[in-house]
C-alpha cells in the first residue's frame, strides 16, 4: 500500500523537514490556523459558489479589515472573468479530489512507497470544444 503525496507536502518537506515530520508524520498542527490560510479557505468557499453558480455567503473572518479584503477580491474576480466563464464554460464540479500513481518520467515507473493526491478547484467543460478544463486558483498575500 503506498502513502499519500499532496503538494502541500512536498512543499512543506522543502521548506523545513521537521516541519514536515510534526505535521505529516506526528499529525501536529497549530492551535491557531494563519491568517493567510484563513483568506485562502474563505476565498476558496467564495470561488466554488461562483463556479457552482451559486448564492456566495461570505465566511465568517476575525477582522473587518479581512472581511472587506475579501469582498473586494471576491467582486473583482466576478467583474473580470464572470461573463467570460459563464460564456464559455459549464462547471463538472467543484473541490474534486484526485489520487494518481507518481511515476518516474524518465522510466516510466510507478513508485511503490507514493502516489499523488490533491483536490482540484473546478473542473468544467468548454462550450465551443467540449474539451474538460481544470481551473485552479490561489491566493496570495503579496499586493
């Protein structure tokens, strides 16, 4: 049985091993989850009801300071892309998860200690081709 592998893993365990092994490893996490991830999660609710076509409540954050910030990110992704996308895409699903073997691209091997995992944002469909599209979006805490 082979275990897990997500992104988030991978980058964890290049930034700091210990880090690594207190989370993944000893399942120790923070008390207090970071702001940053607290927008990330927020702004991740918010992008699946605007994909899933609908009604966006706005998640409860610490500090109106955030709840503004949000609102504003939230309106300007609608204002921008929110006739592009109901124009030319119809959503499949939202949050999906994904497990896939990890191979070797140099020999085509299939790992037996990993395989990959995550969750994709949406998953939707082009009007004009019907080709599937994967859409994925992150947040940032640089202006």
């Amino acid at each position: 049985m082979t275990r897990e592998l997500t992104n988030s893993m991978r980058n964890k365990f290049a930034s700091c091993h210990r880090a690594f092994k207190l989370c993944y490893e000893d399942l120790k996490r923070p008390i207090k989850t970071s702001d940053a991830l607290n927008v990330g999660t927020a702004m991740h609710q918010l992008l699946e009801c605007y994909w899933l076509n609908a009604e966006a409540e706005f998640p409860q954050v610490d500090d109106e300071y955030t709840a503004m910030t949000l609102k504003a990110l939230f309106e300007g992704y609608r204002n921008r892309w929110g006739e592009y996308d109901c124009n030319t895409y119809e959503t499949i699903g939202t949050e999906m998860r994904f497990d896939a073997p990890l191979m070797n691209p140099e020999t085509g091997g299939v790992s037996k200690t990993f395989h990959l995992a995550g969750q994709i944002a949406a998953l939707a469909k082009e009007n004009a081709t019907g080709k599937e599209v994967i859409v994925e979006h992150k947040t940032t805490s640089q202006d």
